[in-house]
C-alpha cells in the first residue's frame, strides 16, 4: 500500500516541510548561543507538561513515532538543520524539549533529554520513563511524513483510489498526504505499545 500522497508534489523536498515559520527568528540568539535568564518556564514540570520536542539528526523514527503518539515533533533534518547551535537555537526559540543522542548538546540545551538508544522503540521506552506519555493517538494530529496538522476529512470526492472508500481519513494540511487507520498504523500502534511496555 502506498503512503504517497497523490499528486501532492515534493515528497522530500525542503519546500513542504515549511510548517510554523517559526525558524527563523534565531535573531534573538546571540552568536555564541547563550540566552540564559530568558527562560521562566518551571522547568522541574515542563518536561511532563510539554508537547513539543526537537528531535536530532539520527532519530527520525522516533521523531514519526511521536507524531503518531499526537505531538508537535520537529525533525531536525525536515528543517534543514545538523549544526548543533542553529539546533539549540531553534529548541529555545520554539520552547522544544530537545531530543538527542548527542551527550554534549543535551548539555548545553535546557530541558534537554538524552537518549542511550539507537532503536527507535528504545527511544521510546526512555521517554516514557522519563515521565513522556507514549501512547498512540486514537484521533491521528499529526503528519508522521511532515509533522503537519492532520483534518479529518469527511466528504472526500477527490479522494484517491488507493485511501479506503469507507472509515475516517484525514489529510495533512502541509503536505497533503492521506491518513487512515490501516496496516500501517496498525503497526505503529503495535511497535508504540511494545515500547510502553517494555
Ligand atoms: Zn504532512
């Protein structure tokens, strides 16, 4: 089954990945990188609190696992973005907990959470053990390609033939691409709660 989304343009392009324009008011930022005193937020809750993350390089499986989990999940290469200041930077302009394998980059960016795993479902056990709800959307939110918002769509006349006829479906609002509750999320769920549970 493809995943494509029919006529919908780029599929791996910068251009559609464009979602909050909201990356580039680094300005704020000194050169070096240090905004400390600007941060108010309790940090000590932010973390179980927060619904937004940055995920590093590396970790785009995880960074679409969150997705379906239904957060706002920045993906670091989707921006554009490997260097470590223009990601630290983003993590504190976008108030993003940042997720990283990087142990010096944890450190320099508040709240940030380092993961020891390369698997993605390890990934996920370790945010959840450090207090992140993982559990897979019923109402899908968020594009796993994209990180865009997700519209159920109810009359769907320009429906693809390859989206189920019948069944909710959505539809991203960046990219365009279609959502059901198939095998493939089927999957996802599958993988997510293992994770839960180990
Ligand atoms: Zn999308």
């Amino acid at each position: 089954m493809s995943r494509e989304g029919g006529g919908s343009g780029t599929v791996d392009g910068d251009e559609t990945i464009d979602d909050d324009g909201t990356t580039d008011d680094d300005g704020s930022t000194d050169d070096d990188g240090t905004t400390n005193g600007s941060r108010t937020a309790d940090d000590e809750t932010r973390r179980t609190r927060t619904e937004r993350f940055l995920v590093d390089v590396m970790c785009g499986t995880l960074a679409t696992y969150l997705r379906f989990c239904g957060y706002d999940a920045a993906y670091a290469l989707d921006r554009g973005v490997e260097d470590d200041d223009r990601i630290a930077s983003i993590a504190a302009a976008e108030d993003r907990t940042l997720l990283t394998r990087d142990r010096e980059l944890a450190e320099r960016v508040d709240g940030a959470l380092l993961l020891e795993s390369r698997d993605p479902a390890d990934q996920l056990a370790e945010l959840a053990d450090a207090g992140v709800a993982i559990e897979i959307a019923e109402t899908p939110r968020r594009c796993g390609r994209c990180n865009g918002r997700l519209d159920r769509v109810s009359d769907t006349p320009n429906r693809p033939a390859y989206v189920p006829s019948e069944g909710s479906v959505w539809r991203c609002r960046d990219c365009g691409q279609w959502f059901w509750k198939g095998s493939h999320w089927r999957d996802v769920r599958a993988r997510i709660g293992a994770a839960r549970s180990t």
